[in-house]
C-alpha cells in the first residue's frame, strides 16, 4: 500500500514538473512561431468574413516567424496594433512597399512615394477600414529605433513594422473555408511603379 502511495506521489511530481517545462515551451512556441486569432468585423471583407456574422468570423493561422525580420511582401495579410488603440490588433493588406509609388484613398496627399523603412496598408473593403489611408505609412523598422519608448505606438509616420504580430497565412475556420491565404493585390490598388525598382534598371542600363 505504501509502495503504491509512493508511486502516486512521484508520479504527481513527475506530472507537475512537466506541467511546469511544457507550458514555457509552448508559449515560446506561441510567441516565436505562430498563434490563431478570430477575425472580427468587416475592414476585409470579401477576403476574410465575407457573410459578416452570419456563419460566424473566419479564424485564421498568424504566422510570427516569417516577419521576425520585418519582412513583408506586397499583397500579404498582417496583423499589428492599431495606431488608435495599443489593446487592439488590427488586421490589413500589405500594398506598397518603400519606393512605391502609389495613390491614396482619402489620404491627406492623393499620390504619395511610400518612404524609405516603411510600408502601406489597407483593409480590402475601403471606406470600412481604419488604415494607411487614415495613419499614413507604416514603419518597416522597430520601432524603439525611430522613437522613445514613452511615445508607445504612435510615430509622425505611422505605426512600426516592429509591431506587426504576424502574417495570416491560412484561413482556419468555419470549415468550409479552410483555404491557404495567398498573396495578391486588386488590380486597382497596384502601385503606380517603383522608384528603387527603376533606379536600379537604370544602374543595370548603364
């Protein structure tokens, strides 16, 4: 009987420290890796919640390792802290990178050269979005490089690529729409050309 009380508490010792090892490991996992995140509203609507709530919010796979480097392509999903509100995550569409040449919608300039270190974004159903178009371009670097730790998330340019959580790579559920998130751009929303791109054909030519 002691034999056997004994074999309980090592096993409840051996349960408890493993308890203790795997959850770091797994937050670790969480936060370098990759985490799932509900999406809500309609900012990117069709691409995401295309029946608003009516089946429910699409809930999608946040990729974290691929922007550890802040490393972003035209066309990719993101998400990052809302400019407006450091508690909220705010999900958009890559569309300029540094050196484009773009035009806005209802931005303060009506053509605009994205600036070196930053990117735009913008929710796919415009006039229902809080992005680039509101904020002005977002810094690709961190953030702590451009400011002072004091002024939180808010810059003269935008909000840093330092803040990005991650990109969506799959759409997770319902399970009807269980789909690979591709890259890609609406053909309207293409940037007018690219200064760096035409700088070095230019190089090239020479």
């Amino acid at each position: 009987m002691a034999q056997q009380a004994g074999a309980g508490r090592r096993y409840v010792r051996a349960f408890v420290s493993g308890f203790f090892v795997a959850v770091p490991v797994t937050v670790t996992v969480l936060d370098r890796f990759a985490y799932v995140a509900r999406v809500e509203g309609a900012s990117m609507q069709p691409s995401l919640n295309p029946e608003g709530n009516v089946t429910g919010s699409d809930v999608v796979l946040l990729n974290r390792w691929s922007v550890r480097n802040y490393q972003v392509r035209r066309g990719d999903i993101v998400s990052v802290l809302s400019p407006k509100n450091p508690q909220q995550k705010i999900i958009k569409r890559v569309i300029a990178l540094e050196g484009d040449f773009i035009k806005t919608l209802g931005y303060k300039n009506r053509y605009l050269k994205v600036p070196d270190g930053h990117f735009w974004i913008e929710g796919d159903h415009h006039g229902h979005s809080l992005d680039s178009n509101s904020f002005g371009p977002a810094l690709r670097t961190p953030w702590r490089a451009r400011c002072s730790v004091k002024c939180c998330v808010w810059c003269s340019h935008g909000v840093s690529l330092g803040l990005v959580h991650g990109r969506a790579s799959h759409i997770i559920w319902p399970p009807n729409r269980w789909q690979r998130i591709e890259p890609s751009i609406p053909p309207e929303r293409m940037p007018l050309l690219n200064w760096h791109a035409d700088a070095t054909e230019d190089e090239e030519k020479d």
